[in-house]
C-alpha cells in the first residue's frame, strides 16, 4: 500500500498544502493528490479550509447566462492601468513632487524675492535658468519611466482570452479589456486568467484543476482548484448556452486566500427559495494565475480590471527619492536656519548700534534719524543670501 506525506507551505496567509505520494499503487501521484483533496474537503479538514474571512458590508450579485445581458456594464471593466501620471495631470503632479524637495523650493523662494526692485542686486533670470534645466531633466525622466508602464499596459490589455457571451453559441476570441462581469471565460493549459473567476467546470476528473499561483504569491508549486460538482455537465458551448445561473458573492477586497459567495442555478429574480451552492477560495482561480497540467476551464467573470485581487494588492507607483535627496533637505532646512538666526541677529545689532551711536550724532540731522528706524531691515538684507 502506498504511503502518503502531506507538507504545508510556509507563506505567511497561505494554508495551501502539497501532498506527494510514495511507494507502489495503481494511481498515479496526482490522481492520488486529488483523492487526498477530495478527502479532506469533504471532512473539513483545517489545513484545506481558512476561517471566514472579514465580512466587509459589500455584497456583489452577478448573473450569468441570458439574464446577464448587457449587466456587466454597471461594474469595473477589464481595463487596468499602472501609469502614475494623465496628460492633464502630468504638469501640476511633477510641479509638486519637484517642490517636496527643500533644495529646489529654497531656489524657488530666492529667485521671488530677487523679482523685488531694489533689495536684491542679482538678477533673477541668471538664478532661473539652472532650477529650470533641473525640473525639465527630471521631468523627462518621470515622463519616459510613466510611458514605459503605459506600454507595458496597452500590451496587457490587448492580450487575447476566449469568452462565450450571453445569448451567443459560439466561443469569441476578445481582448482582455473586452471581458465583463457575467462572461463565460474559457482557458486553456499554459494561459493566464484574465480576471478573477468562478469555476464552472474543466477538463480534469471531478472537475479539478491545477494553478500557478507565483505572479501573486511567489510561490511555485502547483495548487488544486475544482469547479462546483453541481455544474460539471456546462462542459461545451452548447452545453453553456443553456446555463442560468446567479452568482451573490463578497465585494471586490485584497484578500488573496479567502472567498466567500453563494451560487444559484436560477435568474436572479427566481433565487427565493432556493438552494444554492457554497463557494469558497477553492472555487475561485485569480488574474495573473497561470492554468497548469489541465486541458481546459470554464468559469464565469466575477471580478474584472482595477475590482480583482491582483489589482487591489497592487501599490501606486512611488514617488522616488534617493538617499541623496533626503540627505540635501536636511542640509538645505540647516543653512536656512542658520541664515535666519544670522539674519536676526545681524538686524538686532544693527539697531542696536543706530539706537546708541548713529542716533545720538546730532551734527547729522534728520539723516540720523532715518539711520535709526532703518537699522533693522539693513542689518537684515547686509546678511541676507540674495
């Protein structure tokens, strides 16, 4: 008889397990992985199934068949983006990031005040030109950088699947932009899933299915998936076509392991009363996932674009500062305190000088007076940087 030995990822969230067969038997090691799967869903074994998860308020009903006609429009479409700038947006967005840089605001703050008649003998235009050979340099590098991901997303969205549309008998090829809510996705081995699914059947016995899951997790080993036993015969086209069926699931989240819905094999408005079938995580194959050593699925688009768990867990480009950065506005908020404290202390003396000294000299008048209230400020601008 053949021995078995179960061993349990490691990844922080995950309670996927890999079972590997050793010894002799007529089954192979992966219909033995299956039958062991099998086993420990039917007898809630805990290293296949998590608890539930956090039930955050949203509920999503999706309806699949003829009664999801034209009912994907009022969701996300399949459409994503990782640009972190608009043509619009471009401008005041680099504007500020420059400026978040105390070294390029203090430039700024110097050459205003060079604008001001008489109190700066410099002229501001020669202060201009260096600040804005800065900013243009820097921002062709953000414009080339956010460019670059735009390509990288038009290639992504253009890439093609195979979905079955209500009311059609035939499977059409549609780029990934192009998938709804409600659609009927069909994947074959080797090919990503282009949005988060729904299982309804596949070419694997008891409707099983293998998944990579490394473009989201890391990790590489395969992980079983299986389709509702209650829709294994959908199998075709033609089979599909007569499918009906209401799908009332958790809204779109960022969790990755877990899955909470309820499938009804009725329209959505025939749903009272009726029976429907659990789903969970096991249920569920998710965009960026890769189909492995199975022929072919079919499963329905529950959540698409910026809605499913691959682009929830995504994070906005970020705003890049070097070490050099950090350390430059350290330096440049010291020096402008220094200046202001030299600033200070160069006015107080010198009004204190006038008070005592240049005031007191009679023999020069009215001259002597204005010496007087004019000492703060002159003792300012003779220490100022401008």
């Amino acid at each position: 008889m053949a021995s078995y030995r179960r061993s349990k990822s490691t990844t922080k969230g995950s309670s996927e397990s890999v079972v590997s067969a050793s010894g002799e038997g007529e089954c192979s090691d992966a219909e033995m992985e299956v039958c062991e799967y099998l086993d420990s869903a039917s007898a809630g074994d805990s290293d296949y199934f998590e608890g539930e998860p956090e039930n955050d308020g949203v509920l999503r009903t999706v309806a699949t068949g003829t009664s999801a006609l034209g009912g994907g429009a009022a969701f996300c479409n399949n459409h994503t983006s990782t640009t972190k700038y608009t043509w619009w947006s471009f401008v005041p967005m680099q504007l500020y990031e420059q400026f978040r840089r105390l070294a390029n605001f203090y430039f700024l703050l110097i050459i205003c005040i060079q604008f001001i008649p008489n109190l700066s003998p410099l002229n501001p235009f020669a202060s201009i030109f260096p600040l804005a050979l800065v900013l243009v340099i820097t921002g062709a590098k953000e414009l080339v950088e956010d460019r670059r991901r735009a390509k990288q997303d038009k290639e992504t969205n253009s890439r093609t699947t195979r979905v079955l549309r209500p009311g059609c008998t035939t499977v059409e090829e549609v780029s990934w932009e192009s998938v709804r809510v409600g659609d009927i996705v069909y994947v074959t081995s080797g090919e990503a899933f282009p949005c988060d699914v729904i299982l309804l059947s596949t070419s694997g016995e008891q409707g099983t299915c293998y998944i990579e899951t490394a473009n989201l997790d890391g990790e590489t080993n395969l992980k079983i998936r299986q389709a509702p036993s209650q829709t294994l015969d959908f199998d075709t086209p033609e089979a599909l076509t007569k499918f009906e069926g209401t799908i009332e699931c958790e809204g779109p989240n960022n969790r990755l392991y877990t899955f909470t819905g309820t499938l009804y094999l009725c329209k959505p408005s025939e749903r009272e009363g009726t029976t429907g079938v659990a789903l969970d995580n096991r249920k569920v194959c998710l965009r960026g996932c890769n189909l492995r050593n199975t022929e072919w699925v079919y499963g329905v688009a529950v959540y698409t674009g910026h809605d499913t768990k691959l682009m929830r867990n995504s994070m906005d480009p970020p705003s890049k500062r070097s070490q050099i950065d950090r350390i430059m506005n350290k330096d440049v908020f010291i020096i402008f305190v220094f200046q202001l404290v030299l600033c200070a202390v160069a006015g107080v003396s010198n009004f204190a000088y006038a008070e005592n000294t240049v005031s007191k000299a009679n023999y020069m008048g009215s001259l002597a007076t204005d010496a007087g209230n004019d000492a703060a400020l002159s003792g300012v601008l003779g220490f100022s940087p401008l």
